[in-house]
C-alpha cells in the first residue's frame, strides 16, 4: 500500500464548478497535512494546511479531514481556468519531519 | 520579503560527473528540507538539516551528501551522476524545529544527465 494515494486524473471541471480533490494516507500517526499546488515545469506552491479534524477554509479553498478515515480533501469553489494545475497531497506524520507527497491529481478547468 | 532561491536553475552533466546544487531559505527560515522530483512523481524526501546537522534522510544512496552553513543556507551534492538522477531538485525551507511547520520551496534546480 502506497503511502499517500492519489487520482492521478486528470480531473476536469467547468469555469465556476466546485473541483473536488481526494487523498488518503496509510500512517495512521500522521498529524501535519499539507495541499500544494504545481503549475507544468514549476515547483510546487503551498495553497492550504490542516492539522486538525473538520474543514479549514481560505478563500475559495476549503481543506477537510477525517483521522479515522485517513481522508483529506481540498475543495476548490468557483473554479478558474487559471487553477489548471496539478495539486499535491503531503502528510508529514509522527516524529517525521519529512513531507511524503502523493503522486498528485491534474486538475483542468474549462473556459 | 525574499523566497526560496536555489541555484543553477538548469544544469546538464554527464555520467560519473559530481554535482552541487545551492539554496538560500526564506527569510527568518533555519531549516532546509531536499528533494527529488523525477517527471509525473510526486516530489521524494532526500534529507533535512537543522542548526548544520541532517536531522533525516530519505532513501537514498550515499552518494548523495548535504551541508548547511551557520547563515542556514543549503549544498545538496551528487557524486557518481547516473541518468537515473535526472530530475528536478527541489529545496524547501521552514521555521524552527517543529514539525508542524509548513514547507516552501524554491523554484528548483532542473538536473539532466546525458
């Protein structure tokens, strides 16, 4: 079992729908979670963190976790073209100080 | 309010060559994590220097080596280049010791092997 999984995607949307991305983890000591997005050919840009149970919102972006269910999700409301990207789960968990990343999910919205 | 910067941003090697890649935190940062992102993967933990020790390491092979100086900037060297460590290096930076700090990463060094 893979550490943090992923949709690869791609995931494609409607200008203005919300996009719904989805991520799981197997450790199960886990405590930091992190949503990064990546544009093509770019590094990896940090858009949310959670570190607790139940919804953190900013701005149109909307962070959900649930320890028992080791699910993490990110909700992007209103969704623009220049969201096109790929988003990147990372958890950190324990005494680990190291990020451990999911393969991501390409995220495309459409004018 | 100066980010991540990392230096080369593009580097082109042969194999067998030695390599050192460079990164400045961001500022009031003192902890530089490394990491290796081949294409379509998510970015891989090579290691983390704390106060000028590497405080973890990922898996990866000896010949990859790390230093942190007092002013907690960051070396990342690769020796024995293969054209399998053809990838973007990415160096991240957070505040303090623990381990609820957010990353934020430079812009990355891109490493082709030929």
């Amino acid at each position: 079992q893979k550490e943090v999984e992923q949709n690869s995607g791609p995931l494609s949307v409607p200008e203005g729908a919300i996009a719904s991305l989805n991520c799981t983890y197997s450790d199960r000591g886990s405590q930091s979670f992190f949503w990064y997005r990546q544009y093509s050919g770019k590094s990896p840009e940090l858009i949310m963190f959670i570190y607790s149970n139940g919804d953190k919102e900013d701005g149109r972006f909307t962070a959900q976790l649930n320890k028992a269910s080791q699910y993490v999700s990110l909700l992007i409301r209103d969704s623009q073209p220049s969201d096109s990207a790929t988003y990147l789960c990372a958890v950190k968990g324990g005494s680990n100080y190291k990020l451990t990343f999911g393969k991501g999910t390409l995220l495309t919205v459409n004018p | 309010d100066a980010g991540v910067t990392q230096s080369p941003t593009h580097l082109i090697k042969t194999r067998g060559q030695q390599v050192t890649l460079r990164c400045s935190p961001k500022s009031g940062h003192d902890t530089v994590s490394w990491y290796q992102q081949a294409l379509g993967q998510g970015p891989q933990f090579i290691f983390q220097y704390y106060e000028e020790e590497e405080r973890q390491r990922g898996n990866f092979p000896d010949r990859f080596s790390g230093h942190q100086f007092p002013n907690y900037s960051s070396e990342l060297n690769v020796n024995a280049l293969l054209l399998g460590d053809s990838a973007l290096y990415l160096c991240a930076s957070s505040s303090g010791p623990s381990i609820d700090q957010p990353q934020h990463f430079g812009d990355g060094t891109r490493l082709s092997i030929l």
